[in-house]
C-alpha cells in the first residue's frame, strides 16, 4: 500500500529512473541529540545508481522514508541526509556528525517530522508506519534542490550520511527504510 502511494509520485519526468533503497534496522534505543549519525556503521550508505552507466550524469529526485515500529511507538524522526561523490569513514551511530572537509559532499536533504503520513496494521498488535515522501524541484523554496552528479568510471554509487535534527529516542523493533530515486 506504502508503495502504491509512493510510487504515484515517480515517472513524471519523462527520463529514465532508477532506485536505490537501503535500510537501517539497528537503531539503538537511546536518545538522539541533533545531528547524530544513524548509519549502523562507520561508512556511508552506498547508492547504486542501477540502469545508469558510468560517466553518466544522475539527478536525485525524491527521498521516501519509511518508519517501522511497534504499535504506538511512532518517532518520526527529523532527519538531514548529506550525499558525497566517496565514501568515508563516518562517527559511530548516535555520535555527534561532522563533514571531513576532505569529501566532496553534493548536497543535503531534510525530512520533517510533519512530512510523515501515518499508516497502521490491522491485524492486533500489528506493525505500524509512518512514511514521509521529499520530492526535489529545481523551483524549491524551501532549499530541497536535486543532487546531481556524474557517476565515476569505476563506481556507479552516490553516498549517503543520515542524521537527527531532532532528538529521536526508538524502540529496539524501529527501523528506517530509504528509497531515493534518481533521473539521468
């Protein structure tokens, strides 16, 4: 259902799509200060660019996220996802994030805790969501613009920091899924 809602939004553009959907299931349960890391791990989130070859240019154009979690135990958390052409070495889960002014980073983009849409099982005791949809336009007021790079000749991945910029606490069942799509 999550999908069919989502995916009304995609393939008005004309150009050829590709999606990249990667999950954080270990989010630890305690709090968050804002602009802690929630990578599960001391790397970036690889983005493969599936069906876009190398040398080609590819534009970020929407980031949906999801949020699974254990009846009435919603966060929906704030997050700011910072993209970078490599990847690198990043703080441990639930510490304070800062960019290496070493890496190239291509932008950012920021989800509200009031862009999440509330989705629940019916099934009792069942799972429930929360899912939030940022679509990029080069007419963006609020500072969201597309991400755009040129894939490497040896890497066809966009990479990916994701942080609080609220102050989320989640149970030990909550989980993010990602999915970001992208144009050429």
């Amino acid at each position: 259902m999550i999908a069919n809602i989502i995916d009304r939004f995609l393939g008005r553009t004309g150009r050829a799509s590709s999606f990249a959907d990667v999950s954080i299931t270990s989010l630890g349960t305690t709090a968050y200060a804002a602009g802690d890391v929630l990578n599960p791990t001391a790397t970036c989130l690889a983005l493969q660019c599936v069906g876009h070859g190398t040398g080609d240019i590819v534009t970020l154009r929407n980031v949906s996220v999801w949020e699974t979690c254990a009846s009435g135990s919603r966060v929906k958390p704030a997050l700011r996802i910072y993209f970078f052409e490599s990847d690198y070495i990043v703080p441990a889960q639930n510490t304070a994030f800062t960019v290496d002014a070493n890496v190239t980073m291509l932008g950012f983009v920021d989800v509200a805790t009031g862009e999440y849409v509330e989705y629940d099982d019916l099934t009792p005791g069942g799972t429930i969501y929360s899912a939030a949809f940022v679509e990029l336009t080069d007419t963006d007021t609020i500072g969201a613009r597309p991400v755009t790079m040129r894939l490497g000749s040896t890497s066809r991945n966009l990479y990916a920091v994701v942080t609080t910029t609220g102050t989320p606490t989640f149970t030990a069942s909550a989980a993010l899924d990602f999915r970001f799509t992208f144009d050429s």
